[in-house]
C-alpha cells in the first residue's frame, strides 16, 4: 500500500485524506456514539471498524480502483489492549 500512495501528489492525497476524516466527523453512526455515552461499547467499536472499511474500500479515486483491482487488501481488525488479541472482522 506504501508503494501505491508514493505514486500519488502530496497536495492531493493530503485532499483525499481531509475528506475522509470529514466524512468521518459528519457520520450519524459516530454522533449516536456520542448521544449514548458509552452504551453498548463493543458493539459500537464494531459498527466502527466495519464503518470504516466500507468508507475505505468505497474511496474514490485510488484505494476504491486499487482495492476493486486487487492491488490492496482492505481489512476491518480490533485490538484488544488487555490480552494482545488482534481480532479480524470478517465481512
């Protein structure tokens, strides 16, 4: 993936990157995060992960023609602090 973003503009991968994290911001899955103030926490780490895959894998321009290309592979995974565990999300 490292190679792939070297062969992109700075100014315009800076752009794509602001818009991803503005997206973000503006989700209602993130918001009713908030509204619940911790409510069903995993479930929420979860919707997360799986929100952001979608997100990614959907990114026009590059990571959506390299991911739907098979150039990069675009995984949902959760660590888990206590124990070490990285658990994949399968989906």
């Amino acid at each position: 993936m490292w190679i792939m973003w070297m062969r992109v503009d700075a100014s315009e991968r800076e752009d794509h990157v602001s818009k991803i994290i503005e997206k973000l911001k503006s989700e209602e899955e993130e918001q009713e995060v908030l509204r619940t103030a911790g409510k069903n926490f995993n479930l929420a780490v979860v919707a997360n992960v799986v929100h952001g895959v979608k997100q990614l894998r959907n990114s026009d321009p590059h990571l959506k023609k390299a991911y739907l290309n098979g150039e990069i592979n675009i995984v949902g995974a959760i660590y888990h602090i206590e124990s070490g565990e990285v658990e994949f999300l399968d989906f």
